[in-house]
C-alpha cells in the first residue's frame, strides 16, 4: 500500500492536539458557549468594521460623480427635471433611492438636498440648468 501523502499532516496535527507543551502556556480550552459567542461577537465586530470601511469607500467614490460637487453639477433642461432626476438615484452604499428633503436655487444652478432612507446620509447634487449653460 502506497504512503499517504498527507499521512505526515495528520500525525502534526494530532501531535498538536495532546502536546503539553502547546497546550500549556495558552488559555484555549474547551469551548465554552460564552468562549463562542464572544469569539462570534469579535467576529461579527471585524466585519461590521470591514463593512463600514467598504461604505466610506464606495461613499468617497460616489462623490467624484457628477451632481455631488458644486463645481461638477448635472446639467438639465428644465427644473422640473431635478427632483425626479434625484429620487432615481440611489445611495452608493445602500442601493436605495433617495428621498428629496429640500430643493433650492442658487447663484451657480439648483441644489437639492437628498436623503438616503437607509443610511440617513443627506447630500447635496448640484444642478444647473442648460439653458443657464448657453446665456
Ligand atoms: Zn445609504
């Protein structure tokens, strides 16, 4: 019969399960359900913090778009077009349609104040309207 080859592993590993020496020295025991669950929590922690950095990143993104910067606004033709034109956006992070809290206008265009119903960030898309554009 051939050697297996993963023969030599096995016994490593084993050996490491009863060796004193790797045993002592460490507080790893027998899992205790509180042992678990706060191991789960610190988990659970790490991802959400994972999570979080994700968000800012896809947020920072976001705001290199056109609309999310005074000085790169979206052009439109009319201002009838702007708050439907915001309530088909969507949170980076979220994916979720915006909600338009308030819409004014402005020296350079229109400015409308979105809301994020998941997040609850709120930014501002610029606007300016075309024909503004060609006088
Ligand atoms: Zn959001």
């Amino acid at each position: 019969m051939e050697p297996r080859p993963d023969c030599q592993q096995s016994r490593s590993a084993k050996c490491a399960e009863s060796c004193p020496l790797l045993l002592s020295g460490t507080n790893e025991q027998q899992p205790t359900y509180d042992g678990l669950m706060a191991r789960a929590r610190t988990a659970r922690r790490e991802l959400e913090r994972e999570r979080k950095k994700l968000d800012e990143a896809k947020w920072k993104l976001a705001l290199l778009q056109p609309g999310y910067r005074r000085d790169r606004p979206i052009a439109v033709d009319s201002a009838s077009q702007i708050e439907p034109h915001v309530r088909g956006m969507t949170c980076p992070t979220c994916d979720v349609s915006y909600r338009v809290l308030d819409h004014r206008a402005t020296p350079e265009g229109r400015v409308v104040r979105a809301q994020c119903p998941q997040c609850g960030r709120t930014p501002e898309i610029h606007f300016v309207l075309r024909e503004r554009l060609s006088s």
